[in-house]
C-alpha cells in the first residue's frame, strides 16, 4: 500500500508534486545500505526533492522494518527449534518466501536512483539470518544436502511461518522368512490407473515393498520419500542372516527416530535405522552368501570331477548390463549337496551378480556353471543365507 502512496505521489503529474517540494523516502539502516551505500541520497524528480532519510520514525520504505522488528523472531524461533538437538547438531539451510512488495518497492526505488547490481532484499534477508544462526548456535550451513531446511514465509503485515523440513536416510534390512513375497509390487505406471476402476487389480499383494510403505507413513510419516533398493531376488527366494540391505530417503517436518527398530509382518522382518547421508555411498557393496538349488540336465561326470569344476568357479565373473560390463568376484563355490540331478550349491559372492544367468549361462556371462561343468543346468530356486557388510 505505501508503494501505491508514493507511486501515485510521483505519477500524477507536475501540478500536483510541486505541493510536496520535498519528497521524503524513509529507510532503515540496512536498506539504506543496501542500496545506497555511500552514494548520494537525494535528487530532483520534476521540481520535487525526493531525499532518503535514515531516521526511522517512520517504516522502511521497502522492508517495513522487517530487519529491525521481524528478523530477530524468526532467528529465535529458529534457535528454540535447534535447541532440542543436544547431541547431534544437524547441519541447516534456510530459504525464504517474501512479499512481493519488499521486491516491488526495492524495484522503484532502485529506478529512481538508477541503482544496478546491487545485492536484492532477498539475499541480504538469507544471508542475514544464516550469518545470525551461525554467530550463536553451533550448527553449520550446507546449501547442498542439510539436514534441516528450514522455509520460512513472510506475508504482507509481516507475519511469518517457519516449517522445519528435514530430509533423512534410513537404512532398511529385510528378512523373507517364508516363500510367496515379492520384493517389488507388480503394479506399476499406468496400471494404477486401471486399479481405480477395477477393484480386481487391488489385489493385496504382500510385498516388502508394501510393507515397507505402511512402516514408513505409519512411523516416520515424511511428506515423501523413496526407496532404492539393492539387487533383488526371487518371489520364492529366502532372505536371511541380517537381511538385504536398501535405503529410504524421506523428507519432511518429523522428529527424527534414531533408534533402530524392527517391525514384523507374516514371515517379513524390516529393521530401520536413520543413517548419515555419507554413509549411503557404500551400502550397495555387499557379500552375500547364496544357497542355489540346480537341475542337471544331461550326463554327469563323476563326483569328484564336478566338485573340481564347481571350485573352479572362485575369481571373477564378467557379464553385460544395459549400460556397461560389470566385474564382481566369487570367494567361495561349492557342492553342499547333490542326489540325482539335484545339486544344492554354496556361494560365497559379491552382491549384484544375476544369480539365474550365471547357473543357466542364456545370457552372456563368463563364467557360467553349464559352461564349466559341460552339462545344461537350470537354476530353480535360490536362497539369501547372509548379506555380509563389512563396513
Ligand atoms: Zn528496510
């Protein structure tokens, strides 16, 4: 509204402005500052004297005393925010949401006096309280990847809302401790839209991801979040041990769960615990211990011989993705048993390795077990016995 007051002032025409032979603009120190700097702080617009006065009798012409009169509640409520972070002080950042008039009147002024180039209103704002929290809390800023980000909206009369947003990882684990569970749910994409018409589809399917999703919305409750899984196996595999190991990132306003927790649903277990975003890089490098039933097809060599050759299996193993070649290692290969043509095998092997195609050998993969034994064999089934994580 006092942009309209002065607008109007300037606009109407000589006649009028000559009443007001000086035209005085009010601001505070720090738009004062902003500005103008050192540079002059009158001139002449037709016959009126428009000069900038510092005194602060009156409201800032842009901020409105924002600086003077705002700003110090917003850095309080800010500081009694991280205060319940004894023992760990996240790292923070702060985006702020002003009036259009702070940039409106800044704008007029700024054309007035011909200034370019100048740090804006929003800039001093952020930067201002990002120096305050700085100052007197123990926090740091990181622009890229805070813990908390704190949005802060200032409306018109200069009321504000601060909303804590915090973007979290949670390091999940899962256990399948019976057969039948998918990792993944089957509908997907534009499936969803058939599923609002027809109630056949919403088959309740039980899924780690399903069950992954209810313990995220029933206990962290973040406004979004995404899973991201690491390697995958059968609808009918086992997993066991400390269970496959995946993360979730989440933001949203909650406060935070640290503890590890587990949660049990009809032969799934989930654990969680919140992890440090620099702890994500390594956890999709895992061992893991992999029991693997397999169907011989054709003419066995002798016992002794296939052992050699299932041994022989230990070192690297090569095969093709969408994108690239991808190496992984074998530590351990071997028969733990054998009738008729059903062999159960051990391996000891890095996490990633397309467990099917390195039985069966239909995609390309070297080595394969048909290739090295010299028999078709056929992967039926696999197991999870241990994801091993050496961190
Ligand atoms: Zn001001």
């Amino acid at each position: 509204m006092v942009l309209v007051r002065y607008s109007k002032l300037l606009n109407k025409g000589q006649k009028e402005i000559i009443s007001h032979s000086v035209f005085n603009i009010p601001l505070c120190k720090y738009c004062h500052k902003r500005n103008l700097g050192n540079n002059k702080t009158t001139l002449r617009k037709y016959s009126t004297r428009v000069a900038i006065r510092s005194d602060l009798t009156n409201n800032c012409f842009i901020c409105q005393n924002f600086f003077v009169e705002t700003l110090p509640s917003i850095i309080s409520q800010i500081r009694e925010h991280l205060s319940d972070f004894k023992e760990q002080v996240p790292t923070i950042d702060i985006g702020t949401i002003l009036p259009f008039q702070f940039y409106e009147n800044e704008d007029y002024l700024r054309s007035m006096f011909q200034i370019r180039g100048n740090m804006n209103i929003k800039n001093q704002i952020n930067s201002q309280i990002r120096e305050k929290i700085r100052n007197t809390t123990s926090c740091r800023i990181n622009h890229s990847n805070p813990e908390i980000r704190f949005d802060i909206t200032i409306q018109n009369d200069r009321t504000f809302s601060i909303i804590p947003r915090r973007e979290f990882y949670l390091l999940g684990r899962y256990r399948k401790l019976k057969r039948g569970i998918s990792q993944k749910n089957r509908t997907k994409g534009n499936h969803l839209h058939l599923d609002l018409y027809n109630p056949k589809f919403q088959v309740d399917e039980r899924s780690i991801e399903s069950f992954v999703n209810k313990i995220i919305n029933q206990n962290y409750k973040p406004n979004s979040f995404k899973i991201s899984w690491t390697g995958g196996e059968d609808k009918n595999s086992l997993v066991m041990g400390r269970g496959r190991p995946f993360i979730v990132k989440a933001s949203g306003c909650t406060t935070l769960i640290r503890e590890k927790r587990v949660f049990i649903d009809d032969g799934m277990e989930i654990e969680f615990e919140t992890i440090d975003s620099n702890d994500i890089e390594n956890i999709h490098r895992y061992r893991q211990l992999v029991k693997v039933f397999v169907l011989l097809k054709g003419n066995q060599d002798n016992e002794q011989e296939l052992n050699q050759r299932v041994k022989s299996l230990v070192g690297m193993v090569r095969f093709g993705t969408k994108k690239k070649t991808v190496t992984r290692n074998i530590y351990e290969s071997r028969i733990i048993d054998k009738r008729g043509e059903n062999m159960e095998l051990l391996f000891n092997m890095d996490n990633g390795i397309p467990i099917k195609q390195f039985i069966g050998g239909n995609d390309p993969i070297e080595p394969a077990l048909s290739e090295v034994l010299r028999l078709k064999c056929e992967c039926i089934n696999f197991d999870i016995i241990e994801c091993m994580y050496s961190r």
